[in-house]
C-alpha cells in the first residue's frame, strides 16, 4: 500500500509500497508539486507490487494539483486528470 505525508517543514514521504520514499512538496492554492522523487531500492515481492510501486512513483512526478473530497485527497495532473486518491490511516 502506497502512502504520503507532508510535514510543515514541507518535507514529503511514506512508502511506494515495496520502498520508502521521499521528495519536497510544494503547495499552493489547489497545487501541489513534487521534486524528483527519492526512494530505497529493495526489490518488491511480486511483480503486481513493482507495477504498483512505479505506477504511484509516476503518479507523484506528474502532480501539479489536488482536489479535497471529503477526506480524501486526490491527484491531479495539469489537465486535471485524477492520478491518484488517497484515505487517511486509520491506525
């Protein structure tokens, strides 16, 4: 399962699902911007999870704005493309 988080210091993180991650986020009125992705290099269990794993890390490259829907935050990319939606952690 892909995850993020965005500290106030604007540091942004969480798993790809196989690897951690990491970026800067930047964040404006409905947009958001990701620099180039870091992450570990473990390989993933099954390919299901590689594709996956790339899919979400593409995913965070091509963000340029976010939509608020109830409580869960969706990517966009710049034509508004949903790219992704996410759910806060229920732990």
């Amino acid at each position: 399962q892909s995850s993020l988080s965005i500290a106030a210091d604007m540091r942004a993180g969480g798993r790809g699902g196989c690897n951690s991650w990491f970026a800067q986020a930047e964040l404006g009125e409905g947009t958001l911007v990701f620099s180039a992705v870091a992450a570990t290099r473990m390989a993933c269990l099954s390919e299901a999870a590689t594709a996956q794993e790339t899919a979400w890390f593409a995913a965070l490259a091509a963000t340029r704005l976010y939509r608020l829907d109830g409580d869960r935050l969706v990517l966009l990319n710049e034509t508004r493309t949903e790219l992704a939606t996410l759910s806060p952690s229920r732990f």
